[in-house]
C-alpha cells in the first residue's frame, strides 16, 4: 500500500495532519519531501535573465506582495 499525506513536524515528531489507515505498531518506510520556498514555487514565471531587472523586480517596495497597510 502507497500513502501520500501531510505531516507537521513538532517537537521532534512528525505529525499527520489527518488520523492514517495503519494498524497500531505498523512498521512503515518514509520519504520526505519538504515544501518549496515562494520563490522556489514561482522561478522561471518571468522569464529574464537582466540581473538589474531582476534586482529590481526584488527589491522595489512598490511591487511588495502582498503590499503593506496603508498609513492613515
């Protein structure tokens, strides 16, 4: 049998966010795959290679996502 599942990890043991189908005392083999940062999530969207743009595009505050709470 092949589960895939989301698991947390806390306090040193990794926690399945739903109950699993296993039998108390199961033995189990597991992979784990971490989740991907935003910016490994959205590489390559833009396609460009202009390093002064891409400092830009990086650093601008104006194209902060979300962008800041406006001051009143």
């Amino acid at each position: 049998m092949s589960l895939t599942f989301e698991a947390v990890y806390e306090n040193g043991v990794l926690k399945p966010v739903d109950p699993l189908p296993l039998k108390e005392q199961e033995k189990v083999t597991i992979t784990v795959h971490t989740g991907q940062s935003w910016v490994e999530r959205t590489a390559g969207i833009i396609p460009c290679t202009d390093a002064r743009i891409i400092e830009w595009a990086a650093e601008d505050a104006e194209l902060d996502y979300p962008p800041p709470p406006e001051v009143s």
